[in-house]
C-alpha cells in the first residue's frame, strides 16, 4: 500500500481499512500519539447511548438554525464519508459543504494551509445585512 496509508496496524486507522490522516509526517504521528490524552472515556461512554439524542429533533433544530454552516469533510475521511458529509450539509439551510482533497479526520494537519484558507474564505465572505 506504500507509506501513505501504512499498514493495518498502523495507529492512523480506525479499525477499518480505512486512514484517520492523508498523510503521515511527524504532524500526524504527534497528534496520533496524544490520542490518550485527547480523550474522554466517560464521554465516549455516553455519547451514542440509547436515548442520548433525538434524531428527528435534531434534525428540526438544523432545519431551523439561521446560521451560514460550513461543513468540512476529508476526502479520505471515513468518518464521516464526503457524501455523509454532504447529507449532512442538506440538513442546515445555509450549509456550505467543501471536501479537501488527500485529507482524512484530520483536515488541519493534512494541509493546513488549505484547510486556514477554506475556513478563511468562508469566514470572510459577507452576510446579507451586514456590514463589509
């Protein structure tokens, strides 16, 4: 597979065939070896408990936000998937969708300057009724 992706024990996967990282420099293994301490295991625990959300309320409460949404997939990102990402985005009325190209999970460490520039770009455009 080359080094790209790594082998399947490599620490940049989620347990799938899938890459958590586009690439793996010293940047991603850094960050991949402070896993421990960026985790939460009692929020783990808890967050897709039965009852823990309401979708369809959820999806009402995205419906309704009058709020510019950027929504910022990997294109190597299995978690989640562009097009989840992209369904995702259909929910807010406002939602801008960008997918950056040879990014996994971590789109800021991939290319971090395309990932300043996306979020730059859409930070900066202007909103209706609002000052320039």
């Amino acid at each position: 597979m080359g080094s790209r992706l790594g082998g399947l024990g490599d620490r940049r996967r989620l347990g799938r065939d899938q890459p958590l990282y586009g690439r793996w420099d010293t940047a991603a293994q850094a960050h991949a070896a402070s896993e421990v301490e960026q985790s939460n295991a009692e929020a783990a625990e808890e967050y897709a408990t039965h009852g823990a959300f309401d979708p369809s309320a959820a999806r009402a409460v995205m419906a309704s936000l009058d709020a510019r949404v950027l929504v910022l997939a990997g294109a190597l990102d299995s978690g989640p998937l562009p097009r989840v990402a992209a369904a995702i985005a259909e929910l807010f009325p406002r939602a801008e969708l960008a997918v950056q190209p040879r990014a996994g999970h971590y789109p800021w460490l991939d290319d971090p300057l395309r990932f300043r520039d996306t979020v730059g770009a859409f930070l900066a455009q202007q909103q209706p009724g609002r000052p320039a």
